[in-house]
C-alpha cells in the first residue's frame, strides 16, 4: 500500500466553515464532513506523492504523534478511496 | 414542515421573518427530512442561508446535508455561468441575439448570492432564424445536440435539449424559439418581445434577460403551467416573481401588466400570503389582497397526483378531502383567482367535477399529445423528408 499513489477524484471540493470540513462534489449527493486531519491529508493526495512521501511530510510536521500518526493516515486514506474521493494509482 | 419553508419562501429575510423563523425553528422536530424537502422546492440554498442568518442551532446531520446543498448548488451555478459567458461570447461575435430564461438569469438578478438560486439547466430564446445556427455553435462549445445537422424543419416550439459534460456535472441547456411551448395558451417569440431588456452582469459579460412585463408574464405562466393535479408548485418559482416584482417595480409597467398580463396581478395576490408584498409594491401595483388563504404553501396531494398505492396507508376520508378539496391556497393558484374573488363554486363544483368528470382525462390526453405523440409524428415527417432528399 506504501508505494501507492493516491489522487483526488476531480471536481471535489474541500469547504472549510467554522472548523467544518465538508468535501463535496457538485454533482454527486453525497457530503463527506471530514476532521482537520483527513483535510489535511486529502490535500497532499496530489496524485505526485506516495503513502510513504505522505507520511514522511506528516512525521515531520507531527514528530511526537509517531506509529499512531501513520495507521491513521493509512486508514484515512484507505476511507477517502472507499468513498470514492481518491482514487489509488 | 410547511411553515419552516413558507418562512423561507421570501426573497430576503427581514428581522420580522428572521425571529418568526427562529421561533418557528424553536418547536420544529422534523430535521431529518428537512434536506430533502427543501431541495424538492428548489430551496436548499436560501433554507441553509437562513437558518444561519437566524442563529438557528440545527442537529449535525441536517446542517451537514443543508450545507452541501448549499455548495453544491454554488459550485453548479458557478460552472453553468461559466458555460453562460462562453455561450454569450461566442453568440455575439456571430451576430446571434439570445435571451437567458428563468433561473440561469434570475440568479444574477434578485439573489444575494447566485448559488441561492438553483438552476437545474440553462434555458436561451433566440430567433427561429438564428436557431439552427445557434446550434451549430453548441456543437462547436462542445455540447452534444441530438438532431441531425441535415435536419430544417422543427419539431415543436424549441429543439431537443443539448448537453455537455463540464466541472463534473451535465449540464442541459434548451434553445427555445417561442416562450411559451405548444400546449401552452400563449405564444411569444423574440420579435414580438417588449423591449427594455434585463441586464445581468456575471465575469464582466453581459446577459440580456426578458424585459420586466415579459419576465413577469413567463414566470407567471410558468407556475400556473405547473399548478394542476400532476405536477408540483415549487416555492421557489414563488420567490421568483416576488423578488422579481420587488426588485424591478419602478420599472414594470403595471398598467400594460393589468390590462394584458391580469394572471401577474392575481398570483401577486395569492403569494402576498407566503411572501408579505412591500407597502411599496402593493401601492405601485394595486393588487387585490383579501384574507389569508387556508393552507398557505400546501400542493395539491390527492389523486392522481399521488397514486392510489401510495396513497393506500392514508384513511379514505384523508383520500378524498386532499383529492377533492385541497387547500384553498393551491385551489386560487389552479383556478387562477385572486385573494378576494370568490372560491364557493370552484371548491364545491368545478373543482371535484373536475376530478370526476372527464376534464382532467382531456387535460392528460392534450398534453400527451403535444409532449409525446407530436413530437414522435414531428420526428418520423423530419427523418422522411431528409431520407427522400
């Protein structure tokens, strides 16, 4: 899974209002509220970067959140592909 | 339910209105269908606005589900303007006049924001001359229009509905020769338009709306089409001709409107009672306000709107009181009388004789035949014609 690359699925969009993070799609039903975290991560699916460069980036940002931080990461990204808001490449 | 979106059934919200709906919001329990309704009544957008213009805490879900109405609607709106500009740049430079119908440009016009407005497609009148042309360069923008390019002749008062996918979303746009469609009383085509159009002002481009008294007259009509035992009213069509009428009444010639267009004045009448009129249109347009109406906001929910299988968890008597004596409100909308014109023979005679007689049958029947069989016999002349030349 490390080596995969995930992207955005076009024509998402990330709305931040009041500490909600709302992801949605013009035209599609469906509305992902979203923590800051998986926000934050959903934007560096940039389809360029890794897992692995993604959590890298997040591990230098975080240093004291360590394993924790990765299998979170992991599992958010895992979540954003099942709802089809990325696809992994 | 009903009075939560009658209350945002306006084209501004005043203190008044902001505490009637903070108070109403206050014994409301209904969130969790909340969404949905107001997105069947075209009012997702101004619901979400309000509730928070009003403080109104409502429960997670439903504020989630408001709010991605909200943005959705922004973000298509935002794409479909776009598409608007692109149309209008490349229609001008070919020397081809249109005019933008109904929500694609009442957006621009009378909303705070574009996005509060939903449009569902774009709608353009140009002339029957420039139709064919017009379509040609849809296709060059990149929209699929189903008729062949081989095709001249017509087959009703505008063309198929021609699509293009942009921004993630289809967008269907209808070029229209007459504004009005063949099952329709009225005929109107863009030279016999009044003149004074509606300007509108979106990234710099301009677009031409109908004049005031023609705009009023189409949106009027439009609502009118849809009040009849099939089809919903939409609240949003409501706020429309209100904001309309509000935004643009020192413009409008009320005297022309009374003479020729009497149907405005009387749904101005009607909708007083969901959408207070200001002091100051009620004074420039003189139109007749009675008593409110019972059941300000409620459709017609009988048969055969509904089906008798979907109605079949309702009691009988429920059955038939919403088949044969809905609310007064939607009976002078259907029956096109005003607040003060009297109702007694309409809901105790013509209306249930109506449902019973054979009336509404022709009703089904000529509509069926302009929307499906005409266009059928249009079809197969056209695909004749083109194959013997």
């Amino acid at each position: 899974m490390k080596r995969q690359i995930p992207k955005q699925i076009s024509n998402y969009y990330l709305e931040v209002l009041n500490d909600e993070f709302l992801l949605y799609h013009p035209g599609r039903n469906q509305i992902y509220q979203i923590n800051a975290t998986a926000a934050l991560i959903w934007q560096l699916c940039n389809g360029e970067r890794s897992i692995d460069e993604i959590d890298v980036l997040l591990l230098a940002a975080y240093p004291t959140a360590g394993k924790a931080l990765m299998q979170d990461t992991h599992e958010t990204i895992q979540q954003l592909a099942t709802q089809g808001v990325i696809e992994l490449v | 339910m009903c009075k939560l979106l009658n209350l945002c059934t306006c084209p501004q919200l005043d203190s008044k209105r902001r505490h009637s709906l903070a108070q109403s919001a206050i014994q409301f329990t209904d969130w969790s269908t909340l969404p949905s309704r107001a997105e069947e009544q075209g009012l997702g957008p101004l619901v979400f606005s309000y509730l928070r213009q009003a403080h109104v805490t409502l429960p997670s879900k439903a504020q989630v589900a408001l709010h991605g109405l909200y943005l959705r609607h922004r973000r298509t709106n935002e794409i479909r303007s776009q598409l608007l500009t692109q149309i209008a740049t490349e229609f001008q430079q070919q020397g081809i006049e249109f005019i933008v119908l109904k929500g694609a440009i009442l957006a621009h016009l009378i909303y705070a924001e574009p996005g509060l407005r939903p449009m569902r497609d774009i709608d353009l009148l140009v002339r029957k001359s420039d139709i064919l042309h017009a379509r040609k360069l849809l296709i060059k923008l990149g929209f699929t229009v189903p008729l062949d390019e081989k095709i001249r002749l017509l087959p009703d008062k505008h063309l198929e509905v021609a699509s293009l996918k942009s921004g993630g979303i289809v967008n269907s746009l209808e070029l229209h020769y007459n504004l009005f469609n063949s099952y329709q009383p009225h005929s109107l085509t863009f030279e016999e338009l009044r003149p004074n159009r509606t300007l509108a002002h979106y990234n710099g481009t301009e677009l031409q709306g109908l004049g005031p008294e023609d705009m009023l007259f189409h949106l009027c009509e439009h609502i009118l089409l849809h009040a009849n035992v099939w089809e919903p009213i939409r609240l949003i069509w409501i706020v429309d001709i209100v904001g309309y009428a509000e935004n643009f009444v020192d413009r409008i010639d009320w005297e022309y409107i009374c003479h020729q267009r009497p149907s405005v004045l009387k749904l101005l009448s009607i909708f007083h009672a969901i959408c207070p009129l200001s002091e100051r249109l009620l004074n420039t347009c003189r139109v007749s306000i009675g008593a409110p109406p019972q059941g300000i906001g409620e459709d017609f929910r009988g048969w055969p709107r509904h089906s008798l299988a979907k109605l079949a968890g309702k009691p009988y008597q429920e059955i038939l009181d919403d088949t044969f004596f809905p609310s007064e409100w939607w009976l002078r909308i259907r029956y096109r009388l005003d607040g003060v014109q009297p109702l007694f023979a309409y809901r105790w005679l013509l209306h249930p004789l109506y449902i019973l007689g054979p009336f509404y049958l022709l009703e089904k029947l000529h509509l069926f035949w302009h929307l499906s069989l005409q266009p059928l016999l249009s079809y197969h002349r056209i695909n004749n014609e083109t194959s013997n030349t």
